[in-house]
C-alpha cells in the first residue's frame, strides 16, 4: 500500500478548469484576462500536489472543441499555452516534476510542438510527480486514435484480434504511463465530463464545485480531498466485500 493510498489520497486527480471567461465578465475585465488569471491558478495547485504525495495531476487546458472559439480566443489561448511552457520548466527543474502534454498535436503550431517535446525530454527522469497538460484533447478522440493505432498494428500482422483487450488499450491509450484517475475535479458550475479522459477516468470519482477556476484556491482542493477520502470505491464490489478486504489486508 503506497502512502497516499494510507492517507486516503487519489494517486491521480485530473481537473477541468473552467470558468474563465465568466470570472473576466463577473470582474468587469478584458476579454482574455480571464484566461491570463486561470493561468495563474495552476502554480499553487501543483505545488500542494506534489507536497501532498500525489502523484499526477492532468488539467484540461484546451479542448478538441475549443478549436471552435472565436479566432483571437484560440490565438490567445495557443499564446497563454506556450507561457505556461516557458514558466513551468524552471517549476519543474525545482520540484523534480516531470511535465508532458496529450492530444492532437497536428492541428498546432511547429513551434508550439516542437516546444512541448523539448520541456517532455528535458524533464522525462524527473520523478516526484508528473504534471499533464491536455491540449487539443478529447476523450473520443483519444480512444479513436488508440483504435486505429491498434487496427494498424493488426492490419500489418503484430497483433492477432484475439490480443485486443481493455488492457491492451490501457497500454495504447493516452496517460499510459499513470495510474488511473481517481478523482476528477470540475470548476465553474457545470456538471459533465465535457469529452474529457473518457477512458481513464471510469472508475473516478467526481467532485464539482460552482467555484471559477481563478477563484478556486488550495484550501478548496483540499475540501475535494476530503470528500474523496469519504468515498467508498467499490468497483462492482458489494460493501461487505470492500469492508472484509480491510479486515483481511
């Protein structure tokens, strides 16, 4: 049992951080500074991860949607993105963080790619916890591109159809490197998935909060924490089973 899982700890939260722009409308601000203050959030939380002994922490910071937004949205967001590389790699070098992104890098920029491979490389060996940034990222998307990167390796002869399997796809699909997400959180009101970890997160548990991602603080992470530890994963488990494990571990 490792120490998180003795403190009641998720090994692996995943946020989605909503609420910008209506945190800029309620504060009477530019169109954008929403965004810029959202970006300011993150720091806090990744620090308390880490010194918590949480494991990961993946945040959804640009959806296979948002490529709908209007255009200066998009450019100012692919601009914020590229910030957060460029601040977070000394962050990373000074809490031993190993920082890599998910998603459909085709539809972005070679120097935003190419600056994304550089900060993963650069921080791959380091292991007190890891840091994702979903960008260009959807669930059916990711599940999709794991099929067809399957349906490819049968159509050349490496895998029999008889080999496919849920733990297959574990082992293709996105945050393959992770242990699953046991908590998700969702910021701003909303109460949906919005396309995001299908996959990993199946088994979550999930906490939604009607604070804006600007506004959400360390102290509200912790209340997350809180209810998770009072959650009773089961898995398909009766309760009596649940509560005998114990006995018996």
């Amino acid at each position: 049992m490792t120490a998180s899982e003795e403190l009641h700890l998720p090994r692996h939260v995943a946020i989605i951080m909503d609420g910008n722009n209506r945190f800029a409308k309620k504060n009477q601000m530019q169109k954008g500074d929403g965004h810029r203050e959202g970006k300011n959030s993150l720091d806090p939380i990744v620090e308390h991860c880490r010194n918590k002994g949480i494991q990961a922490l993946t945040v959804f910071a640009f959806s296979s949607e948002n490529w709908n937004r209007p255009q200066y949205e998009v450019d100012l967001l692919m601009k914020l993105l590229e910030e957060t590389i460029h601040e977070q790699l000394p962050r990373m070098e000074q809490f031993n963080i190993a920082l890599q992104f998910i998603g459909d890098r085709s539809r972005l920029s070679p120097h935003l790619r190419e600056l994304m491979l550089h900060a993963e490389q650069h921080t791959a060996s380091f292991d007190s916890m890891t840091l994702t940034i979903a960008i260009s990222y959807g669930g059916m998307w990711d599940i999709a591109d794991t099929a067809k990167q399957i349906a490819q390796d049968v159509k050349a002869g490496i895998l029999d159809v008889d080999q496919i399997d849920a733990a297959l796809f574990n082992q293709r699909i996105s945050l393959n490197n992770l242990p699953a997400v046991d908590l998700l959180i969702r910021t701003g009101g909303d109460y949906r998935l919005s396309n995001f970890l299908l996959w990993q997160a199946a088994y979550a548990e999930l906490y939604f909060t009607e604070t804006l991602w600007p506004e959400f603080s360390v102290k509200e992470f912790d209340r997350a924490l809180d209810v998770f530890a009072g959650r009773e994963r089961r898995f398909g488990k009766t309760s009596e089973q649940i509560h005998q494990e114990k006995i018996e571990n």
